[in-house]
C-alpha cells in the first residue's frame, strides 16, 4: 500500500507506542492523583524564566493538563515537575510511569520540544535510579517508561521528575500516573516507549530505490590501456585500483585548538578526523564574536587561522562558518550595545566591514562559506534594517572571494510534514534572494534530529523541491541524531547518509562533530570520551569507506586494456607485468563518458 506522505509521520508514531492493553495489576506510587501529586519547582534563577499551568485540552482520555512553557533558555534541572513517593519501596523495586505530551511551541534546532525524566532521591543531585530524555513534536505522544528503583527508600525519599529546563519551548503533559509493582513484575515485562521512524525496515522500497540511484548516480565507467614504451599494447598485465578519496564531500565540523595543540587526545581527534573525512567547517572559531576574542574558552585569531592552514595542508574542503548570525544574541558586544539607539544605524556599515575583514584574512583558505545562518529564528536584524540587507550580504561576500560558494544555512528545514512554517519560509527567503541579485550559491540544511527522526521519504521530497525550485547544490551541514537510543541513532544515520548519497543535488554530509568530548550534545557523538566507537561510527566507516570505495584488480585483454566501474573520486592504479611496476594517480568525474586513463610500463 502507497501511504500519502503526509501520513508517514503518523505511522512513524503509531509504530513507537506499544499498542494499549490492560496492564498488570499494581499500587499508587504517589499520594492521591498522579496529577496534582506533582508540583512546579524551579531554582531562584529560573523563577522568572516559565509559565506553568493547568489547561483543558482534548487530550486521549483526559481533558486537563499541565501546560510548562520555558520562556529563556535555562538549565536542566532548574525547571521541573516533581513529586514524592508515598510509599516505601526497596533496592531492585520495580514501577512505571505513564504520560502524554505535546509542544505547542517549539525552537530546538532538531524540530522536537523535551521532557528529562529522572528518578533519584529527593534533594539530591547524583545516583539516579533512571534518567532519559524525551522528545515531542505537535501530536500527542503516548510514554511509558518502566523503571527499578536503584537503593531502598523510606516514603517521601525518592522524587520522580519532569524537566524542562532547555532552550524556549511550550509542553503540554496529561494522563499522568506511575504504577508500583514491587517484585511482581520485571522491567521487560512492562510497556516501554521505543521511538522509530516510517521506512527503517531492512526491506524499506525508499532505501531500495536510493541504493539504485547511488550506483547509477555515484559511479562512473573507465578504462585503463597499458602500453610499453613503444605504444604497444601489454597484453595480460595486473592492474590494480584503489579509491583513495571520494569526489563526494564526507565532512564534520572541527575545533580549531584541537588541530594545533599538541595533546594525546587531540593527536587522536587529528587522526579520526583525517581518516573518516575529506571536508570541514570550523565549528566556532569563525563566529563574528569569537573572532573579535568576545567567548571565553581557548579561542585566538592566530589559533584559527592556523587550524585553516592545517586543513588546507591536509586536503580538506574547508567551509566557513558563518559571515552573518543576524539574530542579536549572536552578535558582538559593539553591535548589541548599538541596537535600538541613536548609533543604530552604523550596524549595516558595520557588518560589511566585518565582512570585508573576516574574508580577506581567510582567503585562499576556505573554500565554501555560510553567509547567512538560520534568519528563521535569527531575524532582528532584517526586522531592524529591512530584508534587503540580505541579498547586499552576499554581493559583498561575492566581491571579496570571487568563485567561492555563498550559502543561505537553516535548520529544520528539511521536512515540509514536521514544520512546514520554517521550510516555506527558507524557501522564501531563498528565492528572495535570487530575486533581488543575490549569488546565492548552494542550500544548506542543517539536519539535526532527535529522538524521532524524520521519515527518509519526507526528506526526500523536500529535497526533491528545493531541486526543482532552485537547481542549487545543496550541502547537509551539521548534522546529528541526539539521543540515547544508540541503534536508532545508528539505523537513521545510515538511512540518511543513503538517502544523500542518493539524491543529485546534495553534494555533501557534514556533521556537526565526532567525539563526544567534543561536541555540543555528546549524545550524538560517533566516539565516546575513550574512543571507542559507537554503532554509528560503524555505519559510518560501513558505507562510506567499504561499500562506497572502490578497489579492483584485474588483468588486461588481449589489446591491453581493462575497463570497469566504480566511484567517482581519486584513485591510485598500479600496473605490473613481467617484474615491471608503475603508480599512477587519477580522478574519476561523474561523467557520462568513459573516462580513459593510458598507462606506459617502460
């Protein structure tokens, strides 16, 4: 059956939650009902930074819910519901805790609003019995989460909590209860939330397809002559070829300090980074502020440029990111302190100098740049000066770094079905740009996901728009799957790795950092803290360097040559024949022509 595609996130959701049955017979955990058993704490911080309430909704089974909007970005644990256990329960004790949950407004760059879920001893920070994190979209989202108690608690010891301190975000939580089952139950035996997406079975129609478009699309035919010194053709010489660097951009973002700082760990972040990549961004260090030294940390103008200069040494394709952060609590100190005065109108100005500067001390040494980053949700300076300054932004860069690529980079703008307001309004912007004369030069889709991932058909779609709208390069550039679930972060990594490889506008993945020391959510790393790898590292390392690498050997026919197929990149061909040996480099283009490379054995 041929669903609608935009039924897809639906059954995504339908295939996650365990169907309702009746559930073993238990015990009250908390005293009275589970909904006002729980109660707003917040630490003095915070007291100002949510609105908490009760609200009718027409929810599955209830028509009262909480109602938590987090207005300013905040910490973990410093916005939370909380309630106390009524009973005493001992060490290896067993209950479950049931909820719905919906956003209702939503800013997290990975399309989801959160809830922490954490059962420890009341007023304590440490030893938890469970922790997890949850992510919601606009539907209603059924969990279960069944937990052990890790220590014996006498009653009002153990604290059960929902958390919600994260960046601004409105959830709504109803149909609350948690159950106590003591001993009579295990933990496998009770309903556990297990979140997936539409198109990950292993016989999935989408992934069979793409698979097929990737060697079609991917790959290219050649053939090799071998001739001896005299143009005479060898005949049975052994060839042997070796793809050492796919024409397609693999890349990460990378910390600049860690390419130029000696330390063992970072001699190992180098390391990684070389052999999993051929493309980067800075992740940092080229953010207007940091490049006026305004971020504490080990930031340095020198530092960067030097870090540049070891991509370039190493053969990397280096973006840069990012020219302009139009949002105000991305910008320097001088231009925040201007806005809304009498010195307002120095800021255009201002920013084109920056522009000019930033470029000129990197040029030669970046060979891509973001010039607009995320004006969804980073939009004060347009609505200050006007949507015309945008399209000046890139004439500017155009100016100053002729033939490199400018690209418009958002987030969330990867799925029409999930937030079809942020993919209208790239689209907007990007053809608005084109309008009014911008050399808009390539898309990036940022593509962060959480917990539940985009269905690879929705995305796909999207792709296939922003192809026949705008016939522009498009780059995925930072992205990463931010969970705990380590085999879905595994399956979606994979599916969408195929589903880029697979599509002819995105000329490159990009993720945004490998090694959970050194990433902005060390969930969604590809290396723990002690390197070892996790299972989306070898997904990684599975597709794209075994199954997406080419190496042959074969013997040349009676005329010297041999001809076959394989990915489009750089390769090193070594021919033998009787004791004689040569090497030989060469690219493979996507082309529709044979690519012909001649071999003289002297």
């Amino acid at each position: 059956m041929n669903l609608p595609r935009f039924l897809l996130p639906l059954l995504a959701l339908a295939c996650a939650l365990q169907a309702k049955t009746a559930l073993p017979a238990g015990e009250p955990l908390l005293a009275g009902d589970a909904m006002n058993a729980f109660s707003l704490r917040t630490q003095p911080a915070a007291k100002d930074h949510v609105r908490f309430s009760k609200v009718d909704v027409n929810g599955p089974g209830f028509t009262r819910a909480w109602s938590v909007a987090t207005l300013v970005e905040s910490p973990l644990d410093s916005i939370e519901l909380r309630a106390t256990t009524a009973r005493v329960v001992k060490r290896g004790d067993v209950a479950l805790l049931h909820f719905f949950a919906r956003a209702t407004k939503i800013s997290d760059e990975t399309g989801g609003a959160r809830v922490y879920v954490v059962v420890r001893r009341n007023g304590v920070a440490w030893n938890s019995s469970f922790e997890c994190d949850y992510n919601f979209g606009h539907e209603w989202q059924e969990v279960w989460v069944p937990f052990a108690f890790e220590e014996d608690f006498a009653a009002g010891e153990a604290a059960i909590m929902l958390r919600f301190g994260f960046e601004p975000q409105t959830l709504e939580i109803g149909g609350l209860d948690v159950v106590y089952y003591g001993q009579t139950q295990s933990l496998a035996s009770l309903p556990r939330t297990r979140f997936t997406y539409a198109g990950r079975e292993a016989d999935a129609p989408w992934r069979k397809a793409a698979l097929a478009r990737i060697e079609r699309m991917r790959k290219s035919d050649f053939a090799i002559e071998v001739v001896d010194s005299g143009g005479k053709p060898i005949p049975r010489a052994r060839v042997h070829v070796d793809q050492q660097r796919s024409a397609f951009q693999w890349g990460t973002a990378l910390q600049m300090e860690r390419l130029v700082v000696d330390t063992p760990d970072n001699l190992r972040y180098r390391e990684i980074g070389e052999e999993l990549f051929n493309s980067a961004s800075t992740e940092n260090d080229l953010k207007w502020p940091v490049w006026l030294g305004e971020w504490d940390g080990n930031f340095s103008r020198p530092q960067t440029l030097a870090g540049l200069r070891w991509l370039k040494a190493h053969g990397f394709h280096t973006r840069g990111h990012v020219l302009v952060w139009p949002g105000e609590k991305n910008l320097p100190r001088g231009i925040q302190e201007r806005l809304g005065t009498d010195r307002q109108s120095e800021i255009p100005g201002l920013v084109v100098d920056h522009m000019r500067e930033i470029t000129r001390a990197t040029k030669g040494l970046i060979d891509e740049w973001d010039v607009l980053n995320e004006p969804f949700t980073n939009g004060d300076l347009m609505r200050v000066f006007g949507d015309q300054i945008m399209p000046e932004w890139f004439k500017v860069a155009h100016e100053e770094i002729p033939g490199v690529p400018l690209y418009l980079n958002d987030f969330s703008n990867h799925d029409r079905t999930t937030d079809a307001a942020h993919v209208a309004f790239f689209e907007r912007t990007a053809r608005y740009l084109l309008e009014h004369g911008a050399p808009l030069g390539g898309l990036g889709l940022q593509a962060h996901f959480n917990g539940h991932p985009n269905a690879p058909e929705n995305i796909l779609a999207v792709l296939d728009h922003y192809r026949d709208e705008f016939h522009l390069p498009v780059r995925m550039t930072e992205f990463d799957v931010w969970t705990n679930d380590e085999e879905l972060q595994a399956d979606f990594t994979r599916d969408f790795l195929i589903l880029s490889f697979s599509h002819p506008s995105v000329v490159g993945v990009q993720f945004w950092g490998f090694w959970e020391t050194a990433h902005w959510r060390p969930s969604a790393a590809m290396f723990r803290a002690d390197w070892s790898e996790k299972p989306n590292a070898k997904v990684y390392r599975d597709l794209v360097l075994t199954q997406w690498r080419t190496h042959l050997a074969g013997e040349t026919d009676g005329a010297g040559r041999w001809a076959e197929r394989g990915f489009q990149g750089d390769y090193v061909v070594t021919v033998e024949s009787e004791g004689k040996r040569v090497t030989h480099v060469f690219a493979l283009p996507a082309s529709a022509e044979r690519a012909r490379w001649r071999i003289v054995l002297p």
